[in-house]
C-alpha cells in the first residue's frame, strides 16, 4: 500500500472514531452504499432485482377510472 492510501487510510479511521456510537450503523449503510455505486459504477444487480420483486407493479400505467367515487357504501351501518 502506497504512502498516501496509508494517510488516507488512518485519517479515515480517526473520522470514523469520532462518531458518536449511535451513529455508527447509519455510517456502515453509507460506507456500503458507497462502495456498491462508487466501485462498481451501480447498483448490484441483486439489489435491483429485491426492488423488482418487491414492487412488481412499478412502472406500470394506471387508470383511474372514478376517482371521486365512494367506495364500500353498503359496508357503513350508519347510512343503512
């Protein structure tokens, strides 16, 4: 490792101990995040696959078609 990744490297680790403990997990996202975009230009590919597994609809268009409509009338007691 060169001279300079070393500084960088302590000066890193100096910052890191000055976070108050709290913090600490939010850091580990950032630093995550980081080197998934950062060293491999984008987002993992199983990271955009868990989003298109968990939202299997977005993207796709909608219509609505009676917005104003009320809905489940017959279902209120007090207007029966």
């Amino acid at each position: 490792m060169s001279n300079q990744a070393e500084i960088y490297q302590q000066e890193l680790l100096r910052e890191i101990k000055a976070i108050p403990p709290e913090y600490v997990p939010n850091l580990l996202k950032i630093i995550r995040l980081f080197r998934e975009t950062a060293l491999f230009g984008r987002v993992s590919r199983n990271k955009t696959e868990e989003i298109k597994d968990k939202y299997p609809l977005r993207g796709l268009p909608f219509t609505y078609v009676d917005p104003t409509e009320p809905i489940a009338v017959d279902d209120w007691e007090v207007l029966q």
